[in-house]
C-alpha cells in the first residue's frame, strides 16, 4: 500500500491523499488465504485494519511447523512465523547492507532449529567470520585450530576432483603433463582401493573418485623420472643406481650421480617433463603448516605410501552432520584464502553426494533433511565464475529440493552473486539495503506486483526486513527479536574500548606475532 498526494490526478479532489493498493488476498469465514476471488468496486468503503484483522490475516495452520524470528512490525503483538518445511526445501536468501542485522537473523534461526521442538534437526553453516560459534551445548564447531570442545576441520584432499586437486597441489600443468599425472593417480587410486572394507569395481574408478592415495608417492615418482641419470649397457639405455636413496614420505628426492658433460655419461633424461618448478611447489604446499588439515588430515585419513587409510570418507560425513546436535558450524575463517572456495566446495559435496547416494536409507536427506547456510555467499557464488565451490552450490539451489537438503545463502551484495541461485530461493529475506544494485538485484527477485516494496529497503530499521515468498505467508515486514546467542557480528564498542586504561601490554604484539606464524589464534 503506498499513499500520495497528486493534484493532477483530479483537480476538483485537490489535497485529497491517495492510495495505491495492490490486492493480495481475502477473508472467507475468518480464514485468510492468498488471491482474490472477488474485486472491490468503486463506491466500495475502506477501513482501517483491526488487531483481529491482523491476527487473522497472519494466523497459521497448526499443522505446519513453523519459525518465529520476531514480530510483524505494524502489529507488535503479532510473531512472524516463518514455515519452516518451505524455508528448507524451498530455498531461501537473506540479504542486507553490513550492519543491518543478517547475523543477528541468522543467530535467531539458529536458536529456533537448536530448540527442543526440532530433536532430529540437522544445519551444516559455512562460517566464513568465526561468527556462529555461539553457545557449543548445542551446536559442534570445527575449525582448523580448535579450542576447547571444538573439533578439528580436517578436508582429505584425495576427496577432491582431480582438477582442484592438481590446481592446489602443482599449481597446474601443461594439458600434456596433466594427463600423466591423471593417470598416475587413477592407477594409484585403483590399487589402493583394494584395501576398503568394500572396494568398488576397478573400471568405476577415476581420478576424481573419493578413493585414497599417497600424494607423497605420486610426487616422489614424478620427482625422480625428472632426476634420473642413465648410461649406456649392452646398446640399451640404463637407469644409473641412486647414490643416496630419498624418502617419499619426507618428499626428499633420490640423488643420482650427475650427469656428464655433453653427451659423456652418466646422460641426463632424454624426454624429462620439464615440471620442476610445479614439483618444488608441491613440495611447499604439501609440507605448509596451513595446509596440514588437507595434506595431513589427523584421525586416520592420511594415506600410507600404498593408500591405506584407518578412517574412511562415512565417518567424517557422520562427524559433520551425524552428531546429536542439531547444528554444525564450520569455521573456515583460518583457511588460506586461495584455496577457501575449492575446500568449502570438496566440504558440501561430500556431505551432499553422501545424503544423495543414501537413497531410502534413514540418514538420506529425504528421511533427515539438512539445510545448508553459506554467509558471504558472494564470495564462494561470484556472477560468471565457474569453481568447484560454485557448481556444488548451484548444483544444490537447482536439484537440492528433491533430496532433502534446503540452501540459504547470505550475502551483503546481491548483486554480485549468481542470479541463478537467487532465482531458485523460494524465500528473500531483505533487510536494509542502500546500494542500488544491490537493490536492483532484489526487486528483480521480488514478484512483480511487490516490486514496490523495494522502495522501504534503504530506510528499513536495523534488525528490520521484508519477508517475501514460500515461507512467509504473506509478505510482511519484520521486527527481528534480539538473539540469546552471542555471535561476531556486532561491532566493536569503539567508544567503550578507547575509553579504557591502561593501554595494553606491547609484549602482547610479540604473542600476536607468535599464534600468526603458528596459525593458532589468541
């Protein structure tokens, strides 16, 4: 409903105020439903909306489930309720200008998915910020570097494609080379199957099966054909012995003897693959103290030479989404930045794949559905990029429904994220938006008769948004109540810690210094 003043309109009715409704549902009998079976006429009287108006146009079915983030913010006694099963299955984008409350909203949620009402409740957030933590009674979090009752965030990256996997181990290679090195790992990965408890079938295998390896013994073999001497026996060129042997699981090379000058022998490999550089930078990765959750997964998930492993793919998905709490939070906020996308994405596509291939079994997502909540959503859903991280999440906003697992993503510029995962989120939420792209984005998610609606986003008050779509059964604007949780959100009290004394200690900058070369924050 918007109200104005146009003399134009009619001279003799000048000074009058008019009003422009857009007509969304009716009452029949005391039950509100969406569309309108009969039009007002003209002559028709108006009348100011009653309390019993309200509570009857916002009522709910007692069958649905349902989430109450707050109050309508026209009728301060009415909750919003949110419907939970269409929240879910349906999608849903939260949107809003840094400061406008979205983890505050998200908290809120959080706490409702977290009460008793929801036992079996099972929410995988992505926690780009650290967040989320909040109160762990109720939540598991996991992190690179745990505090206490926090687990450890461990990825194994022979889970990952062979792509990523190549990009983050080498640095990436010639397309020559490349398939080399992805055959290698297929062979590898084919031998070391036969030690699962159930291996596939060879011929199913590949390289970008989630089948262990020894990422040590394909970089030792790929190391020593480049350092590899020969000499001349019987007219058949030899492999000279290795004068000190090295150590795969070290990455220390063979050392063979050096090659002669000219064509004097010992010769230099005739055919080497020129990939020195992409090897000495696998061996920088490999062995980086920030990549060990990767490269050395603790809890049995790091391969021997062969590809053994202890613990299996089945029991990180239950440590992640299996535990008895209702809420998972992964803090990625310590993953090195160039590689947070490709890990996130391995993350959620393992979870994803597992629910998906679970069919009818009980921890499916059509038995258990899960939904998933990516905050910074722009950062891992850029418009026009093509990453692992992107098409798992896409992948998810197009087909998730149909296997249980809902997404919701967060974002403080919707303009510069996937219009087609917008496009697939039954539910927006808008909160205080200023930028008009990013208010272009969102009134292009809106229907067209609420277009207008995105006129209030820059004036909205904090903590304050339009609920529009699947789970808001009629679009309303929302007065989110004040999360119990605490969460990283809120901004520092600036005023409150300047006005402390004394200053710190400056021996603290020598202990700030010493958890950022441990990567283990203070």
């Amino acid at each position: 409903m918007q109200l104005e003043r146009d003399d134009a309109k009619d001279e003799g009715l000048a000074g009058y105020r008019w009003m422009t409704v857009v007509l969304f549902g009716e009452s029949t009998g005391g039950v509100f439903e969406r569309g309108v079976g009969q039009y007002p006429t003209v002559g028709d009287e108006v009348h100011f909306v009653t309390n019993v108006d309200l509570g009857i146009i916002y009522s709910r079915s007692p069958n649905s489930g349902g989430l109450v983030v707050g109050n309508i913010a026209a009728a301060s006694g009415i909750p919003a309720t949110l419907d939970l099963d269409r929240l879910v299955s349906r999608h849903c984008a939260v949107v809003g200008s840094t400061g406008a409350g979205k983890s505050n909203l998200v908290s809120v949620m959080l706490e409702v998915l977290a009460s008793p009402g929801y036992p079996s409740a099972r929410t995988l957030v992505i926690d780009p910020h650290g967040e989320y933590g909040g109160d762990a009674t109720d939540r598991t979090i996991f992190r690179i570097s745990p505090g206490q009752g926090e687990q450890a965030l461990v990825v194994p990256y022979w889970a990952l494609p062979f792509n990523e996997l190549l990009s983050i181990t080498f640095g990436g290679m010639s397309s020559g080379n490349e398939a080399i090195v992805r055959d290698r790992v297929q062979e590898l990965k084919r031998a070391a199957a036969a030690f699962l408890e159930s291996p596939p079938p060879p011929n199913s295998i590949t390289a970008d099966s989630p089948v262990p390896f020894s990422v040590h013994q394909l970089w030792f073999e790929l190391d020593d054909f480049e350092r590899s001497t020969f000499r001349t026996e019987a007219g058949q060129r030899v492999k000279t012995q290795v004068e000190t042997a090295g150590d795969p699981t070290q990455l220390i090379s063979n050392i063979y003897p050096i090659h002669g000058p000219g064509g004097k022998e010992p010769m230099k490999n005739p055919s080497p693959r020129g990939i020195g550089k992409q090897l000495e930078f696998a061996r920088s990765r490999i062995t980086d103290a920030r990549y060990a959750f990767l490269f050395h997964p603790a809890g049995g998930y790091a391969p021997d030479l062969e590809g053994r492993v202890t613990t299996d793919i089945d029991t990180l998905v239950a440590s992640w989404v299996g535990h008895p709490k209702p809420l998972t939070i992964v803090d990625v906020s310590e993953l090195p930045s160039e590689i947070a996308g490709d890990v996130i994405g391995l993350l959620v596509r393992i979870v994803y794949d597992t629910l998906l291939w679970a069919g009818s079994l009980a921890v499916s997502g059509k038995a258990q559905p899960l939904l998933i909540v990516v905050d910074e959503a722009h950062r891992f859903l850029p418009e026009g990029e093509d990453s692992s991280c992107h098409r798992i999440l896409k992948r998810i906003a197009k087909e998730g429904r149909k296997y249980g697992v809902g997404l919701m993503v967060i974002t403080q510029r919707p303009s510069e994220i996937d219009a087609t995962v917008l496009s697939q989120c039954g539910t927006m939420i808008a909160l205080r938006t200023t930028n008009p792209g990013d208010r272009g984005r969102v009134a292009a998610a809106f229907p067209d008769d609420l277009g207008g609606l995105v006129d209030l986003l820059p004036s909205l008050r904090t903590g304050e948004g339009l609920f529009v779509g699947e789970a808001m059964f009629v679009p309303s604007r929302v007065r989110v109540r004040i999360t119990r949780t605490p969460n990283g959100g809120a901004d520092p009290k600036v005023s409150g810690r300047w006005s402390v004394e004394p200053r710190p200690d400056v021996d603290l900058y020598a202990d700030a210094l010493s958890c950022w070369r441990r990567q283990v924050r203070g």
